[in-house]
C-alpha cells in the first residue's frame, strides 16, 4: 500500500470513530456557517461598509470572498478532515505523512491559541448584546438623543458587575453545550440557532422594507460609486472576507475533522461562503433603513449598533419589539461563532492529555473567565492599566486581530499550498476538473500569501 492509500485509510478509519461525524452535510454547513457568521457580519459589516463608501466597497469583498476566501476556507476543512484531529495535531500528522518539519504544528497551535484569547474578549462584547435584550424589552430606548445613547452604553460599561454576569452566561452557555459533544451539544444547537437567526434576520429585513427607505438601502449597498475606493478600501475589504469566514482561529479545522469522507469540500465551502456574505448583506439591509429613516449616519463607526441604531429604536414604531429582536438575534450570532472557536482548544485539551471532555471544558472554561475578567475590568477600574498603551481589552484584541491570525493564515496557506503533496491535495479537497483544481492550488500558492501579507502590512500601519 502506497503512502498515500495509508494515509487515507488512516484519516477515514480510527480517527474518525474516535472524533464522531456530523451526521450529514447540511448540518456540516449550518455549523460552518454559525461559525463564520458572528458579530462581524451584524456588527461590523455594516459599520464598515458605511465609512468606506457603501456599493463599491461590497463589490471588492464580493470580489475577495470569491478569490480568497473560498480557496483559504477550502483548504482550513481539508487539513482538518486529512488530519482528523485538532489543528495542532492535525498538521503535525499531515507534514510527517509529507515528510516535512513537525514543527509545522505550531501553525495549527498558533490557531487555536488565537481562537482561545478572541473567545476571552468575544464573549464580553455578546455579553454588551445580552444586557440590551433587557433595556430595549424595558423601554430604556425611548426618548434617546445622541448624547443619551452615549451616556446608555457609558453606564453599562462603567458596570464592571453586569458585565461580568453578562460575560460569564455567555461563557457558560456556549461551554454548556461544548460539553455535551458533537452530535448531543454542537449539532443539536445549530439546528435550532441557525434557523432561528435567519428567521429573525428576514423580519428585520421585513420590516426595515416597510420604513420608506429600503430603496435607498438598496442603492447604497449594491451601486457601485469607484471614485470612494483608495488602496486602503481595498485592503479593508480584503481584510475583512478574510475574518469574516472565521479563518485563522482553528473553527473550520476543527470542524473539517468531523467531516464525513466523500463529502465535496468545494461545494461545501462554497455554500457556507455564499451564507455567510447572505447574512452580512441581509444585516446591511436590515439596518441601513433604519439608519436612513431616522436621519442618522451609516458610517459612524463601531457605535452603530450599540449607540446608534439604539436611538432609531427609540424613535420608530415598533422600536421597542424590534429592539428586543435585533439584540436576541445579535447573541445568537454571537454564541454560534463562540461554539465554534472554543472547540480546537477543547480538542486539543482531549487529544493532547487524555482527559475526558467535561474536564477540558471546564479547564478551559476556568482561565477563559479569568482572562474576561481582564478584559471586563479594563473598561473601568482596571482602565489605567495598560499593556504597551493599550488596555488589556484592546490588546488581546490587536494581538489576535493585527499578529496571530494574519500569520496564522499565512502560515496554513503555505503549509496548504506548498507542504502537502499534489496527490494528498486532490484527493482530499475532491475537486474532479483539473483546471479547477489547478486554479485553486495556484490560489494557495501565490495570491492569497501576497494578499494575507499586504493585509498584514496594513494593520500594523505600513501603509500610513
């Protein structure tokens, strides 16, 4: 038997029984796509969208999506499907199948040490959604100006005892259903928050059709006005359909592990690219609307969701109920994205010390509370404390954004591209056109390290 059979029969046998399958394609998709659709997509895609020119912006990321982030998503599901183990482990084993350096897993480490710090800090901000489900239910958007909103979203994070609550029942929620595994945790959650995200969206949308606006939410987002790009606006874009399908964190390795053999990876991913930019594009025409409507402006910045959008629900009919809506759906968002990146280090807690599942959960669980903390209290007591000028906050947030995924993704696009073996790559990534394939694996190897590099050098401020 060749090595490469051996291989194969490897990936597909022990390993797989071990680990457990999802039990069909789709549910692979809907748990894919939670994992890429997060606060990126409902908090930041619109928010950057509107500071970087609206139509033209959205025609680039469609353009990246489809260049680089198909052909990065494809390759993150096949390492973890040929690996069948968490990313550390699943490099380690495919560069010594390719008679490469083993040292080649600290790429898949680095992974999922980035997922671990991001879940630290993501689960505060879904933990800002979750204590506005409350406030918009009570009215407390009513009658808000500006300066109010402000003032609103200034208490909660003054509060350092709400945001710990709010923070720690996130934490708890998604590690609850870590804990019951695969098929009892992970797919049984995003059987039910997936369909319910995507009901929640289309009433927002629904409704946002009904403020008078929707047609110039429409002109906004899909009118191509090129004289608003610059070389930054493209690299923004560039940027942003790299984060925004979760890549560089370990999820879609980690997930790719669970996939059945003979499932298509390509049009798997594909699909779960086409959802994920869906629901950005259904997030920017369920708000923009409403932004409109109110006279507001769609390019404010990171404060549209939580200190914006709160005064236009303050101000419209219905705000009170859609603001209950708006906020319930952005948690939801929030918790299918934190499943996903708490599992490679949940994972590699099992796999690397033999430990049962429920004690790696709450191992994990355990120092990811107390790096929230952290982040929790650098808003307010602990604001005076700072690491290289930033606050604990804001430099976990720079260290995973700017460093860890950047060269995470750099190093998984090489490992993908240049380490593994033409062979092991066509069989594992089941593309059967030999120009596609081709296409794809010239992708890998030449532009989507130079656009990962040209990303990086412009979030550590090469470019100015």
């Amino acid at each position: 038997m060749s090595q490469e059979s051996s291989a194969a029969g490897y990936a597909g046998s022990a390993s797989s029984v071990a680990h457990g399958l999802w039990s069909s394609r789709w549910v692979f998709i809907l748990a894919a796509t939670g994992s890429a659709v997060g606060l990126g997509n409902i908090w930041k895609f619109p928010y950057i969208t509107g500071a970087n020119g609206g139509g033209a912006f959205v025609l680039v990321y469609l353009a990246c999506i489809l260049v680089i982030g198909i052909p990065l998503l494809m390759a993150e599901v096949m390492i973890g499907r040929r690996g069948r183990k968490n990313p550390a482990g699943a490099m380690a084993a495919l560069a010594k199948r390719a008679g490469a350096s083993r040292h080649w897993r600290m790429v898949g480490g680095l992974a999922v040490l980035t997922g671990f710090l991001i879940l630290s800090f993501y689960a505060v901000v879904a933990g800002w959604a979750l204590a506005y489900i409350p406030a918009a239910l009570s009215g407390s958007f009513t009658g808000l100006t500006a300066e109010s909103s402000g003032a609103l979203f200034g208490e909660l994070l003054a509060d350092p005892l709400k945001l710990v609550l709010c923070a720690s029942l996130v934490l708890l929620a998604t590690l609850a259903i870590v804990a019951c595994g695969l098929h009892k945790g992970l797919e049984r959650a995003v059987r039910y928050l997936m369909p319910g995200l995507f009901i929640l969206l289309l009433i927002l949308v629904g409704y946002a059709a009904t403020t008078g606006y929707f047609g110039r939410a429409l002109e906004f987002l899909f009118v191509a006005d090129f004289s608003k790009l610059s070389g930054e606006t493209v690299l923004v874009a560039l940027g942003h359909a790299f984060f925004t399908l979760g890549l560089a964190s370990g999820a879609m390795m980690a997930y790719g592990a669970y996939l059945p053999e003979g499932t298509s990876i390509a049009k798997t991913s594909i699909l779960v690219a086409i959802a994920d930019t869906g629901v950005a594009l259904l997030a920017g025409l369920a708000i923009f609307p409403i932004v409109f409507a109110n006279g507001l402006e769609p390019g404010v910045g990171p404060g549209l969701v939580f200190v914006t959008l709160p005064i236009a629900f303050g101000q419209m009919p219905f705000g009170q109920l859609i603001g209950v809506l708006f906020f319930v759906m952005l948690l939801i968002a929030a918790l299918t994205s934190a499943i996903s990146i708490s599992e490679p280090s949940i994972a590699w807690l099992t796999e690397r010390f033999g430990i049962s599942r429920l004690k790696a959960v709450l191992t994990s669980g355990g120092v990811l509370w107390l790096l929230s903390l952290g982040s929790v209290l650098s808003f307010n007591v602990g604001a005076d404390f700072t690491l290289f000028g930033k606050t604990f906050f804001d430099s976990l947030d720079y260290l995973t954004t700017n460093w860890m995924m950047p060269l995470g993704g750099l190093g998984t696009v090489l490992f993908a591209g240049w380490v593994l073996q033409q062979t092991t790559q066509r069989e594992a990534i089941g593309i059967a056109s030999d120009r596609w394939f081709l296409i794809w694996r010239w992708v890998l190897r030449y532009p989507a390290p130079l656009a990962i590099m040209l990303v990086f050098l412009q979030v550590i401020g090469v470019f100015g």
